[in-house]
C-alpha cells in the first residue's frame, strides 16, 4: 500500500484510484501474465483470465460512467485502456486524468480515430 500513497501524494487512495492503479499496473507491469493464470496450460486462456479479471475491474469501477465493458481493445505503455461497450462503441479510460470517455460508436468511428498500437 506505500506505493500507492506515493502515487496518490501521500494520501490514501480512493477505491476507484485503487482500481485505476490496479489497471495500470495489470496492462504494463512485465510478468504480469504471470499471475492467477499461471497454471493455465494455453496462452489462450491466461489471456482470457486476465482481460476477465480486467473487465471486472473496469466493471466494478466505472460502471457509474454508464461504461458496459465487453472486450479490451488496446491498451498502451501508460495505462490507458480503449475498451468495447456492450453496444459496440468504444471507450477510452485514462487513469492519470481519471477519466472513462467515449471514443467512437462503432468499428468505423473507431478505425477513425487513427487509434493504433502503442498511442
């Protein structure tokens, strides 16, 4: 919990700041794959365990935006996370902003967005 004080300047950390941090962390900290799925036998399904655990996360966190995560799109060195709403749109989450914005409302508006990789 020290590190998280320090991120947060010393103050105890909010349960949506606990979980923008834990988001962080889980999209850049190398070995992270390394985690609950340890002992899954596929990458396949060590990436399925972790974009799950992801998506509750998110769920749990920012579900009061109006944020229905299905899938995780992309993420990038920073954290940020573009994540696929159950009605297809697609939504960026910037934890150093605390922010969670629509982006695009479809596949179109998305590819748009000149959106690619490493953003």
């Amino acid at each position: 919990m020290s590190d998280c004080r320090t991120i947060f300047s010393g103050k105890m950390p909010t349960r949506v700041q606990n979980d923008c941090l834990l988001v962080t962390l889980l999209a850049t900290v190398p070995g992270h794959r390394d985690g609950p799925a340890a002992e899954a036998n596929s990458l396949q399904r060590k990436t399925k365990l972790r974009s799950s655990f992801m998506l509750d996360v998110i769920r749990n966190s920012w579900g009061w935006t109006g944020l229905e995560p299905s899938a995780i799109v992309a993420t990038n060195d920073f954290g940020n996370v573009i994540v696929r709403h159950a009605d297809g749109s697609f939504w960026r989450i910037c934890p150093e902003e605390l922010s969670c914005k629509s982006i695009a409302r479809s596949d179109d508006g998305y590819a748009a967005t000149g959106t690619a990789p490493g953003w």
